[in-house]
C-alpha cells in the first residue's frame, strides 16, 4: 500500500513544483492540476475512512463526506473570492454557483444510481435472484429529513433570486442541527460493519495509535496544503480551456458548463471509489447510499453557504449575489432533481424504478443545456408521483419522530 501512497503524493509534489515554478503552460498546469486534486481528494478519502471510529455509523458518515468534499470548498471559495474581486458582475459572478449546482446533481443524479447498479451486477455474480432495493434503517431517516429540508429552503432562494448572509446563516444552522443530532445518536450494534478495504485500511492496521492518528492527519494536513496551492490554477485552467474549446460551441455558457462538470467530476471521483467498493460487498449497500445522501446534505447546507460568506468578505461587504435567469434555472433543477431523490425515499427503500428516473432525466439535462427547465418541472412530477405511488408506506416521518424521541432526546 505504501507503494499506492508515495505515487499520489509525488503527483501532488509535482504539480505543486509546477504551478509555483511554471504557471505560464496551460497544458502542463491543467494535467498536473487536474491529476492532483484526483491524488489529493483519494488520499483524504483514504484518511477519512480510517478515521471511523467509536461514533455512531451516521456521524462518522457525515464526517467522511464533510471531508471527501473538502476540494469542493476550495474550488467553490475560490470562484466565490474571484466574484468579489471584480469591479462589477463579471465572469466569475456569473459563474458562481457553478461547481455547486454540478456537485449536487452529479452525486444524486449518477451517483444514487451508480450504487445500485453496482448492487445488481455483484448479486447476479452471486447467482442471487429477485428484485434489488435498497433499504435503510429507520434511524437513518435523520439524514432523509435534512436533505428534504434543506431542499425546500431553495424555494426560498428562488423566490428572492438572490444568495444572502441571511441564507448562509440558515444553511449553516441547519447543518449544525444535522451533524449534533447525528452525533447525539448511540453508536449500537452495527451488523454490517467491515473494516475498510483497500489503502485505508493499512492506516486502520498501524498498531500504534499515535502513530495512526499522526498518519491521518498528516494525510489531511498534506491534501489541504495541497489544495490551497493548486486550486486558484485549478479553477484559471478550467476557464481557460473552456474559452479555448468551448465558446463557439457553447458560447457564454462554456465556462459555467465545464466548471459546473469538470471539478465535480474529480473531485468527487474517491466518493465514487468509496461507494463503488462497499456496493460491490452488497451488505454494505445501504452505507454507500447513506454516505452519498449525507454528502448531498453538506453541499446543500455547508458547501453553499461558503458562497455568499466568501463573497461578502471578498467583495467587502458588497451585499447579495443576484440570480440571473441561467443561475435561476440551475437551482430549481438542482432543487427539483434533490426533492425527487428525498421523495424516492420516503418508505426508506431505494429501488431500479427511482435510480432509472434519477439517471435518465439527468443525463438528458447534462446533455441538453435547453431542456433544462423542462426537466426540473419532470423531476418535480415525479417526485409528486412518488410520494402517491408510496403512500401508506410513508414511514420516514414516524421513524424520524422515533429517532429523535429515543435516540436524540434519549435520558442518559
């Protein structure tokens, strides 16, 4: 494993070498940046899964996924600190909410369906029949809740067209309550918990504790020194590329596009690992989905509450950052595409029926920039179908209210 180790960090010293001694080849910085936030996001994943310890599994899911969107943080304040540089709404203000709106929809919209399909082929490998679902426990309704909450607050967001201090003190407040009620539950008896596979779990087998926790932080320290480095070049490259490529294609739009694709896709790629792997063990199925639907709560609430914070301080107190008709669209689509997902799981059962709609409309969207709107109305049919289709087996709200009685507020 050490030999997996030395290659992502080698790459991450390289680019770094590169961007600090030679900014000025586009080509070499985009390989080299690009390279190293894969290298840098694995070896945080790689630290965040063995960082797992006595906590409840909910908890120490969403602290994995706070952590394995960490180059998303840096790519989003970045562009929100650019937005607050320019003399007037300009390029990156128009681009703002990008990598945000791509993040979100990428993880839902092809990562939900990549588990379950994972799922499906591993079991047939097995010689297992019958239909495949998915299904969650009933404490695991905290996360569902929060993510359907935090979605019906952008109708809010949609309503006044514009990103405030007042929202990010919301989304930050609602992540908050999430992450102390997840922590307020008992860790209990986990009978699908494995140790890790792969290079994290050479980190879990180091004997020493000390030398275990040095080794994670290490890790830690290591890829965020790495990100602050590389990430401005990171996010120039991309623009630069994309007026490159794309503007005739695209016109105006290429930069926002390739934003809103690229740094998701890479940065959320060791998630896709994660999640892939625990997939493929069919026990731990659930844990896959459950990480991915934490991860969407901590870029709904935490992730976007970072652009209009940066982009006060940046822009010194300059005020909101207004909506234009394409930053409008792409929240209601990425609000719509999130409600559909909460409403596939209010019987707590994830099926083939809701990974299909969740795959289909979101390639459609990805490919088609026009059909956008229209999908986004599609999305929230459905998602109003599904809540039909479930009902007398709506249970997430009871179990939620369970939770909360005998685990959050449980005597001690």
């Amino acid at each position: 494993m050490l030999v997996e180790y030395s290659a992502l960090i080698l790459w991450t010293l390289t680019a770094i070498t590169i961007v600090l001694l030679a900014p000025g080849s586009i080509y070499v910085i985009a390989l080299s940046t690009f390279g190293a936030i894969i290298a840098a996001s694995l070896l945080i994943a790689w630290a965040a899964e063995a960082s797992e310890s006595s906590i409840s599994r909910g908890l120490a899911l969403a602290i994995v996924a706070i952590v394995q969107t960490i180059p998303e943080y840096f790519v989003e304040g970045t562009i929100a600190w650019k937005a607050g540089k320019e003399p007037e709404p300009g390029i990156w203000t128009h681009n703002v909410i990008a990598n945000f709106t791509g993040a979100n929809r990428l993880l839902t919209g092809f990562g939900w369906p990549l588990i379950l399909l994972t799922l499906i082929i591993q079991r047939r490998r097995n010689g297992q029949q019958g239909a495949t679902t998915i299904a969650l426990r009933r404490e695991q309704s905290v996360e569902v809740v929060f993510m359907l909450g935090a979605s019906l607050y952008y109708v809010w967001v949609l309503i006044q067209a514009e990103l405030t201090i007042f929202d990010a003190i919301v989304w930050v407040g609602i992540f908050v309550a999430y992450m102390w009620m997840l922590a307020r539950l008992p860790r209990g008896k986990e009978s699908t918990e494995e140790p890790p596979l792969g290079p994290s779990r050479a980190i879990v087998e180091i004997k020493s504790t000390r030398k275990k926790t040095a080794a994670i932080l290490g890790l830690f320290l290591f890829a965020g020194l790495t990100f602050v480095l590389i990430t401005d070049s990171f996010v120039t490259t991309i623009q630069k590329l994309a007026e490159m490529f794309l503007l005739g294609l695209l016109g105006s739009g290429a930069v926002f596009f390739t934003i809103q694709w690229i740094a998701p896709v890479l940065s959320e790629f060791p998630e896709k690992v994660t999640a892939f792997n625990w997939a493929r063990q069919i026990t731990l199925a659930p844990l896959a989905l459950l990480n991915f639907i934490s991860s969407s709560v901590n870029e709904l609430t935490a992730l976007v509450a970072l652009i209009p914070v940066v982009y006060f301080v940046s822009s010194r107190g300059a005020g909101s950052i207004p909506l234009g008709q394409l930053q409008w669209i792409e929240i209601f689509l990425t609000m719509s595409q999130s409600l559909y997902a909460c409403a596939s799981l209010l019987d707590l059962k994830y099926d083939i029926q809701n990974a299909l709609v969740l795959l289909v409309l979101w390639a459609i969207s990805t490919a088609v920039i026009e059909a956008r709107l229209l999908v986004a109305i599609l999305f929230l049919v459905f998602a109003a179908w599904e809540t039909l289709r479930s009902r007398g087996h709506i249970v997430v709200f009871n179990a939620f209210r369970e939770t909360l009685r005998k685990g959050v507020f449980r005597r001690t």
